[in-house]
C-alpha cells in the first residue's frame, strides 16, 4: 500500500508557537535517527524543510516553499517505502558532516551470545595450538638432549675401557719391573736401560690415567647436568600440555608458525612462558657443552691410545734390543771362554813340560842312576882342574838353567791359575746372560700375551695409528 503524504505547507494548524515546538521535536529526531542509524544505508529524508523556512507573507513565497516542500516529501515518502523492510547492519558507520566524523554504535544482532562463545572457542583454539607448538619444541629440544645424553654415555664407556685398559697397563709394568729383578747376577740387577724404559712408561701411564680419570668425573658432571635439563624440559612439556587435553591431533596442522616469530616474545600469562625460555636456553647451552666435551674426550682418547702403543712398543722394542744385547754377548762370553779354556789347556801342556825339563835337569834322585858322563869328579873333570882358573862353567849352567825353569814353572803356573778363574768367571758371565736373557724374553712374552688389543674401539684405534 502507498503512503500519500500531503504538503504541510498547505495547512496552517494551530498557533505559531505550537509549530515552533513540532519543528524543534523533529530536529532532535532527525538528529537521533542520523546518530543511531547503521550502515549509512537506512536514509530518512527530511520532511521538514518547509517547516523550517519561515512563513512568507505573500503567495510568490508560499507558492516556492509548498513546491520545495512538495518535492522533498515526495522523495522522504519513496526513501521510506523503499528502506522499510531493510535489515539494520551489526557493524557501525561513519557519517561526513562537513570535516567532522560521527561514529555510529552498531547494533547488536540476536546471535550475539554464539559469536561470543566461538570468538572464545577461537581464542582457546589458537592458545593451545601456540601451546602445542611450543610442547612440541620442548619434547624435541628434550629429544636433542636425551640423544646427546646417549652419546655422551657411550663416550663415557669407552673411557671406562681406556681406564681399564691403563690399569692393565699399569700392572703390566709393574710386573715387568718385578720379573726383570729375577736376574741372577748382581751385575745384572743394576738400572738399565730398560729400567729407565719401564720407569717412563710408568710415569706416562698414571699421568693419562689421572687426566682420564678427570675427564671421566666431568662427563658424570656433564650427564646428570643433561638428565636435569631432561627432566626440566618434559616438566615444562608437561606443564604446557595440560591445556591440550579436547584439541585433536591435527588442529594445529592448518596454520604454521615460524620458530622465530612463536618463540622471541615471552609473557607469564602466554603460550611460551619465561621459564619455558630459559630451560630451552639452559638445554641449549647444556648440549653444546655436551658436545665440546665430547670432541675433547674423544681427542683425548685418541691421543691416550697413541702414547700407550708408543711408549709400550717403545719399552717392548728397548727389552728386544736389550735381550739382542744379552745374547750378543752371551755369544762372545762363550767364545771368550773356548779360547780361554783352549789357553789353559796349552799354558797345561807348557807347564808340564817345563816340569819336565826341570825335573830332567836336577837329574836322578839315586846317586846311583847318575851316568859316569855326568858325574863332576870323573877323571877328564879331574885333570883338568888341577891347574887354577879351570873350573869348568857346568855346574852353574845347571844352577841357573834350574832356577830359570823354576821361575818360569812358577810364573806359568800363576797365569794358569788365572786362566781357571778367568774361564770361571766367563762361565759364570754366561750363565748369568742366558738367565737375563730368559727372563727378559719372558717379561716381553708376558707384556705381549698380556695386552688385549680389543680393549679400545677399532675407529679409535685407527685414529690414533
């Protein structure tokens, strides 16, 4: 049905004051509908401009204020019919007046209680999957560490097995220096070279035992440090989790965020916290810790292999050399001693016939065995010392030749003795250097069976070659 409306103009009702009042009544409520409309769509024309323009006295004036006021009923009266039945808009608009603008309250839909209740349910949703992000990196940062925890404890296992294997060593030497006082000549038992190399080898093995032992108590320090930043990083997981218990597993599949953007900017009361924070920093530095510890362990152990096959082939290599050295003259003794057995026996030989000699000089020991041409009172010696100054120079010839041959039978005699003693003694050398040279054999078997190349891993083992 069409709305008519007739021009007010035309129709003068009532006194001048009551139409006063009406013009200002409907002022104050086109102000009202401009202020509280929505949208801007929702237009209400002005019905009352001719109210407003004063009364003209004469009929030209009537006559342009009915017409103006005609037209602009006439479009208020078609702008209301066509704006009745339009919805009123929830979001608030901006009317220009001139330079200024006006902010209109929107206006509240039915639906306000449910928008209400799914902008929470977003706001929860978009806090726990910032949770969920942040649980996750907790639970891989705790990742991080149990794996360097793994590892450091298998660095730890071998250190233990290179301790071992030093504490072998060790008394290893100690045996060594043990088996080699074993020797049975004094001479024998004196330092030697290979004293000196055990002595080394000693000192070198308890100094990389100490420095082992010291590196083993910093990674027990370093892997209980690990296990705290573990359990702190899984308390914290937990701790954030408690928010995730109605959020499905791929509610946080939709929407990514960047590690720098979710975990730079921390609030007590936000999905990643202060402390959430400083236990990733703590772990973070934990670990890295964890690392360089272990490239240090592990040049340690390998610097530690290399000294110990060192200074064991070194000590190994001086008792060889040394046991060569024994047999060496163990050879020359038994030489030395053939040659002066075979001295002996000629010095014998020389001796009995020196003997011999003089006891062939002193001639017989009967008077009665003495030949007549030996005898000093035959008849030529007789004549021939009757005459002074004949004395015939026999008799001290065999005075001297006796006490010459003496002389030389009690000087052979001597060097024989010493020949005895010094063959003697040569055996008793030889002796000596087969018996050294059987215990140091020994000790090397020993040190050689004793060793278990297996004690150290094959990769260290071929690093430190």
């Amino acid at each position: 049905m069409q709305v008519q409306s007739v021009p007010l103009s035309s129709i003068t009702i009532g006194p001048r004051s009551w139409r006063d009042g009406t013009v200002r009544s409907i002022r104050r409520a086109e102000r009202l509908v401009r202020q509280t409309r929505a949208g801007g769509r929702t237009r209400i024309c002005s019905a009352s401009a001719s109210l407003l323009t004063p009364e003209q006295p004469d009929s030209t004036a009537e006559t342009t204020g009915d017409k103006i006021t005609r037209e602009k009923v006439e479009e208020s009266r078609d702008c209301i019919c066509n704006k009745t039945l339009s919805r009123p808009q929830t979001t608030g608009s901006i009317f220009r007046g001139g330079s200024q603008r006006t902010f209109v309250a929107p206006f509240p839909p039915t639906s306000l209680r449910e928008q209400c209740a799914g902008t929470s349910v977003a706001v929860a949703g978009e806090y726990m999957r910032r949770v969920r992000e942040v649980e996750g990196q907790l639970r891989r940062q705790a990742g991080k560490v149990r794996e360097e925890g793994i590892k450091l404890e298998r660095e730890r296992g071998h250190l233990e097995r290179m301790l071992r294997s030093l504490r072998t060593h060790l008394n290893i030497n100690r045996r060594s220096s043990e088996g080699r006082t074993g020797r049975p000549s004094t001479a024998e038992t004196e330092m030697d070279g290979a004293d000196y190399l055990l002595l080394c080898e000693r000192r070198e093995l308890a100094q990389l035992k100490q420095d082992l032992e010291g590196a083993l108590r910093n990674t027990l320090t370093q892997l209980q440090a690990l296990g705290q930043s573990s359990r702190k990083l899984l308390e914290s997981a937990s701790e954030r989790a408690r928010v995730l218990e109605l959020l499905p597993n791929s509610a946080s599949a939709g929407r990514h965020r960047s590690s720098a953007e979710t975990f730079t900017k921390t609030d007590p009361v936000s999905s990643f916290t202060p402390e959430c924070k400083q236990v990733l920093e703590e772990s973070t530095l934990t670990v890295n810790q964890s690392q360089l510890l272990r490239g240090n362990i592990r040049q340690m152990l390998t610097s530690a292999i290399a000294k110990q096959k060192a200074v064991h082939c070194t000590v190994n290599d001086g008792l060889v050399k040394k046991i060569s050295e024994t047999i060496g003259l163990q050879q020359n003794l038994t030489l030395m001693s053939a040659a002066t057995r075979q001295a002996m026996f000629r010095k014998q030989r020389e001796i009995n016939c020196i003997r011999h000699s003089h006891d062939r000089l002193q001639g017989p020991e009967y008077s009665g065995d003495i030949l007549s041409r030996e005898k000093l009172n035959r008849p030529l010696v007789q004549v021939y010392q009757r005459h002074p100054g004949t004395q015939l120079p026999e008799a001290a010839h065999l005075i001297q030749g006796s006490a010459v041959l003496r002389r030389c039978l009690t000087s052979n005699e001597g060097e024989l003795v010493r020949l005895q003693r010094a063959c003697l003694q040569l055996l008793d050398d030889q002796h000596g250097k087969r018996a050294a040279a059987q215990v140091d054999a020994a000790v090397t078997r020993m040190r050689r069976q004793q060793v278990d190349k297996r004690a150290m891993p094959s990769f260290l083992q071929q690093g430190a070659c």
